[in-house]
C-alpha cells in the first residue's frame, strides 16, 4: 500500500514539475519534440497505471496539444522516478533528486542562520 501511495504521489508531482516549467524550458520542449518524429518516451521505475498516464499525457498536451505519440517504458534501475525525454530536451523527478534538493535546502538555511549569530 505504501508503495502505491508513493508512486501516485511521484505521478502527481512530476505532472506538477510539468505544468510548471519555465517559458524558457517549453520553448524547447516545443522545438524539440517539432524537430523529430519519435515519440515523447516516459520512464519510470514500476509501470504506470493508466490514469497516471493519462494524467501524464494531459499536462504534456496543454503544452503540444494533443496529437502526441507516447512511449512509456518501466526502467526498474531508476529508484522510484519518472523521466521524459523529447529529442534531447530532458524533465525527470525522482525521490533521490528530491531528498538531495532538501539537504542542500536545510544545509544553506542552517549556514545563514549560523552567519547571522555571528
């Protein structure tokens, strides 16, 4: 149970990660998924359920539209992750990336504060 709960949540937040991509990021999105015909392939680390697909293909769309090509693939080497790549232009989250983002979070709030005792 878990482990289905952590991956819906991996899902929700890489659809966020999605949605909130610079202009800058769908712009090349844009030209690169334009610039080739291959399919927007998406990896995971277990099989997405379809409506995590679907939810995947809906936030892709609202910036492609919608006549796009899908490939998800399951990479049981990745810990508990999604990737998407589109000719070379690249989005991933995993838990990994997150946990990591939060270290270097706590370990500069944790520098400043000792800054400002001094």
């Amino acid at each position: 149970m878990a482990s289905t709960d952590l991956e819906e949540q991996s899902v929700h937040v890489f659809i966020k990660k999605i949605k909130a991509i610079t202009d800058k990021d769908k712009k090349q999105f844009i030209s690169a998924f334009h610039s080739d015909s291959a399919p927007i392939k998406v990896k995971s680390a277990y099989d997405l359920a379809e409506k995590d697909q679907k939810g995947i293909r809906s936030a892709i769309a609202d910036i492609l539209g919608d006549e796009v090509k899908y490939e998800f693939k399951t990479d049981r080497k990745m810990i508990s992750g999604i990737e998407l790549a589109a000719n070379g232009y690249k989005l991933s989250w995993s838990l990994a990336a997150y946990v990591n983002s939060l270290e270097k979070s706590v370990a500069t709030t944790i520098n400043k504060t000792h800054q400002a005792v001094k």
